[in-house]
C-alpha cells in the first residue's frame, strides 16, 4: 500500500473537515426532515404533559411532525439523561425544569449528566410558588409568619412534594432569610398530598406551585395565600404581593419549564427550533391555555435569554443547596 506524504496527509484532513462542516450545514439546512421526538421526563399526566403537549401540537404545523414520549423515573433523570446521550441532531429534546437541568447534577453523587451536558433553547412557561397557610393560624402575610414561628419555635411545620424540590430549597433559604426559623420541613410524595394535610389542619404551611387550585381553595376560605417567589405579582393573581414586597428583597425564584438539547447540537438548528416556538408562543389560545392552568407563557425567550435564567436558578440554589447538606459541593 503507498505511503502517504505529510502534504497528502494534511490535505486528506482538510477535506475531511470541510465534508464533514458542509455535512452539518447540509443536515441544519434540511431540518426538520423527519419526525421531532420531545421527551417529558416524568409519567403521563402530569403538568410536564399540560406543558409539552400543547408546544408538540403547534410544531407539527409549524416546524415539523413531532410527538411526545414520556420517560419517567428517578424524579426526572431517566429520562433527561437519555436526551443527553442522544444524537445532538435536533431530532430528541427535552422538556426540562430546574429540577432536572440543575438540583438534580448538583444534590447527586456521580449524576448521569451535567448541566453542561445541554444548550438551551426556549423557556416556554414560568411559574410562582406561594407560601399557603391554613386559615386558623393567625397571620395574614409573611411578615407575620415570621413573627409567629419566631414566637412559637418548633410548633409550625411546612409540607412541600419532597427533600430536595425546589419547594423545599425555597423553604429551608425562607428560614435562613428569616434569622433560622424553626419551622420543621414535611416532605410529602407529591404536592397533592401535602395540600390535602394543609385543608384538613394536619400541618400548618404549605411551599407550592401556584395553581387554579390553590386560587379556589383561597376563595371558598379553605386556605389563606401569603406571597408568591416571583419578582413581580401574578397577572392571574395580581392582590397576591411577592415575598420581596413583604420585605424579603432577596427572596426570589421562579420555577420554569423549557426546551433543551443535547450540547453539541448545530446553532442553525437550536435557532429554527427557537424561533418556531417563538411564533407558537404567541398564539393568544396557547397563551390561554397555559394561564389557565397558573402558568406565565414566555413569550421573548431564546436560547442567550434562557441560559441566563439557567445560569440564576443554579447561582440561587447552589447555596443553599451546600448549607443544608444534600451535597457538598
């Protein structure tokens, strides 16, 4: 067999390199050409459904056919880590929350994926929590809450869907913020439950998602709503003030839902995907259609915008992640 010279050789690798960029460009210019597949890393029916599968319907219209494939276990890590070792083409996103893309990699020995391991592409809903209490304990704000757990340490508790969700995270800098409450953390297995205990008087405090629910529950009396995570008040709940309002100017986060992609996938590509969920978001049905269910669509994200909001929620919990010990970091 001829030996190649140095010459040959390093044109040989050239041209492989420029095949292999026109190669991408080619498969970016022609995507989608078959069917888009979005993973929602939890079981059917729950709100990641109530949140992919309106944005599946629009893109079929728009970008392409494409479906949703539940993937659930280990709170969200099955499945956020089979789009992680996907081929990065486009054709496997993920739905992902703070959850998955950041308490999960940092509170987990040895995870299965990185935060780096994806690019964002578009926040497609924001969500509030919102301190509840029960309507017999005497306090009508968060100032009050405060003032009552410090007056009577060790007697209040607060339920959220579990050790380590973003709903305790909030509960556990709450106290922090606070001058270290003595407020006792109840985890539940989901945030059903946890409600459930709050109506009937079993516990005393809830740190939920806010919802259509927990609004009807404030108006029969069955609940009382103190304040919500967000910087700014509820469009859908506008008389609720935000924790910063009730004098707690740092306390602040928001739970999202969005779109990811494996790391290397094309930037032709994330921005097709991008600016096609752009115009879907602004459909006033779909816009609607979230609202309805306690949900902010976002309808100016993209993929710089949206790192950004990645980048906070890890730069917020990471902390408080550390100082309660779910993992040294």
């Amino acid at each position: 067999m001829p030996s190649l010279s140095r010459r040959d050789f390093v044109n040989a690798a050239t041209l492989g390199v420029a095949l292999s960029g026109l190669s991408r460009s080619a498969n970016a210019a022609d995507y989608p050409s078959r069917p888009i597949r979005l993973v929602i890393p939890y079981a059917a029916g729950g709100s990641g459904d109530q949140i992919g599968r309106p944005w599946a319907e629009k893109m079929s219209s728009r970008l392409g056919s494409t479906f949703v494939d539940n993937v659930g276990g280990a709170g969200g890590a099955i499945g956020t880590t089979e789009v992680a070792r996907e081929t990065p083409d486009g054709y496997s996103l993920l739905l992902g929350n703070g959850s998955t893309q950041v308490i999960i990699p940092l509170t987990t020995p040895n995870p299965s994926y990185s935060m780096g391991d994806f690019r964002a592409i578009y926040r497609l809903i924001s969500s509030a929590l919102v301190f509840v209490v029960h309507p017999s304990l005497p306090v009508t704000d968060l100032q009050g809450l405060i003032a009552y757990a410090r007056s009577k340490p060790g007697t209040l508790s607060y339920g959220t869907p579990g050790i380590g969700t973003g709903n305790h995270l909030v509960g556990e800098l709450f106290k922090q913020q606070a001058g270290a409450l003595d407020i006792v953390h109840v985890p539940y297995r989901g945030i059903a439950q946890a409600t459930n205990d709050l109506v009937s008087g079993q516990i005393s405090l809830v740190i939920a998602v806010m919802s259509v629910q927990l609004q009807q529950l404030s108006r029969a009396g069955k609940v009382r709503l103190l304040a919500v995570t967000t910087d700014r008040r509820l469009s859908g709940a506008p008389e609720i003030p935000t924790a910063i309002e009730s004098g707690m100017p740092d306390l602040s986060y928001e739970g999202w839902f969005g779109l990811f992609a494996p790391k290397k996938t094309d930037d032709a590509i994330i921005d097709r995907i991008a600016q096609a969920t752009r115009l879907a978001m602004a459909d006033p049905a779909l816009q609607a259609n979230y609202r309805a269910q306690g949900m902010e669509p976002d309808g100016d994200s993209g993929p710089e915008k949206f790192q950004r909001v990645v980048d906070a929620t890890s730069a917020s919990l990471a902390p408080v992640i550390k100082s309660i010990g779910l993992q040294a970091l």
